[in-house]
C-alpha cells in the first residue's frame, strides 16, 4: 500500500496545477478524511479548502471527526448548514411535477437530496475557481452505492480505484484516527445509519430502493438476517472476484458469503452499470 500512495500522490501532483486549490466536501467519514489527506501530504495546507454539511438529523460524531480532521491539517473547515433545504426542494419537486412521486414526508427522498445540495454547493466552489476532489471508492462505484449528479462528481478522483477495505489500509498510513477507522461506513443523514445495512436493503431489493418503498417487519428481518451476513472485507473480496469472472462456487467458498447473496450482489453491479456507471458527458463528434 506504501507503493499505492506513492501513485496516487504522483496522479494529483500532475492533476493540480501551479497556483490551483482543491474543494474537499469532507464528513466524518472515512473516505473523505483520506482524500484530504492525500491532498494536503502533495498540495499543503494553502492547497486545500475543506467544507462539511451539517444536516439535520446526522449523528453529532460526524461533526466531531471534521474538526478534528482540520486540526490535524492545520486548515479550518467551513461549516455549510442548509437546514430544511433538502426537504423544501423535494416539497418543490412534488408540487411542480406531482406525477413523478416525490415524497417530501418519507426517509429516502429528503436524505437523498442532502447529495443533490452538494452538488450545488460543489458547482459554486467550482465557479469561484476550485478544483473539486471526490471522495467515491471502487466497493461504491461497482454497486451504484452513489448519486451520479450527487456525491460522485469531482473534477478527478484519488481513490475511485481502491476498494473500501483498501482504502482503510491507507488511512493508517495517512495518520487517519483510529476512531474514524474504526466506525461503521455511514452516508450520516439519519443517526445510526449504516452502509452494510443501507446495501442489505439494496440486497433485497434487488437493487437501489425507491424513497416510497416500504418494507414490511418480515421483510424487515430477512434484511437484517442479510446484513449479518456481511462484512466490508467479504462484499469487497465478491466484488474483486467478480470484476475478475471468478465463478459462483469459488467467490462463495472464499468469502462465506452465500450463493444466494453472491447473486444478489452480481444483480446490483449489472443494474448498476446500466443505471449509474454509464458514461457521463457522451456526445457526438463533428463529421
């Protein structure tokens, strides 16, 4: 991994050019944490301009982690605090398209659109002359675990190509606190979130789950039988093994996983690349 950070120092030194400044959307997590660090080890503390978004209902930990971050860095991080914005612009949706079925009342709509805020507030930094450094890995991009027009934007991506359990490796090496490396992956928006338990859904699902979808208790359970199942390692082994077309047989008797949820997870990487990782920005050449 001291090979790794020595090629990724190296692609943002000759991203960056003289006199730029990189924006990092950072918040508490553990990605996010290791993007600022990359750029801070190759462009210094008067390279880099840190902001988090303080959203309503987000565990307080997450804002204890910015802090701390910024300490470490020695740079000051902005505080961006929208308030009720990400449920005022579902509200706004639902009332000048009502038939498309924006729920301004339910879970997943509002949360979801705390990441199309961000990419608002990302196209502002942009247009005050920041490069925007994203934060998206590879276990996130191979199962669609983003908003193409939301979390994933940026103008380059340190770390797109590392597996999330990869990418806790990495921190280490970074100087990434413990209490951060050791916290349970979690997008924030609601307090107790969890990533492994956000996918267990998707699991079941069968892929992204729609802000109406209900879930019943049983189905409720079985998703939470689901999520027992997983580890961030295991789902990150499937998911190399996959790319690699390794067959069911050998993926499920090297990671424990079950058939049943090697499928499941081979189902959400074919949707998503049909969904979410298409090809942004396709044109037509001119003749």
């Amino acid at each position: 991994m001291t090979y790794e950070l020595i090629r990724i120092e190296k692609f943002i030194r000759e991203y960056v050019q003289e006199e730029e400044k990189v924006v990092i959307p950072v918040s508490g997590g553990l990605d996010s944490d290791v993007v600022a660090r990359l750029c801070h080890r190759v462009l210094g503390k008067n390279g880099i301009h840190l902001f988090t978004v303080e959203q309503t209902h987000m565990d307080r930990k997450f804002l204890k982690n910015v802090k701390n971050l910024g300490a470490d860095l020695g740079v000051s991080p902005a505080v961006i605090c929208p308030g009720e914005m990400n449920v005022q612009l579902i509200r706004t949706l639902q009332k000048g398209d009502p038939d498309v079925g924006f729920q301004p009342d339910s879970l997943l709509d509002p949360a979801r659109a705390n990441c199309s805020l961000r990419s608002a507030f990302l196209s502002t930094y942009q247009d005050k002359g920041f490069l925007v450094a994203a934060n998206s890995n590879l276990s996130e991009i191979q199962l669609g675990f983003y908003m193409p027009f939301g979390d994933n934007l940026g103008h380059f991506k340190p770390i797109a190509h590392l597996y999330k359990s990869e990418v806790r490796i990495l921190a280490g090496l970074l100087g990434t606190r413990r209490e951060v490396i050791e916290q349970e992956p979690s997008a924030g928006f609601w307090e107790g979130e969890e990533d492994l338990e956000d996918l267990a859904f998707w699991l079941y699902n069968g892929g992204p789950v729609s802000g109406g979808k209900v879930f019943s208790d049983q189905e409720c359970e079985k998703v939470m039988e689901l999520k027992a199942e997983l580890t961030q390692f295991k789902v990150d082994t499937c998911l190399e093994m996959l790319s690699e077309k390794r067959p069911d047989k050998e993926i499920t008797e090297t990671t424990g996983l079950s058939c049943e949820t090697v499928c499941a997870i081979r189902n959400t990487v074919e949707r998503s690349a049909k969904t979410k990782n298409r090809v942004l920005l396709s044109r037509m050449e001119r003749r």
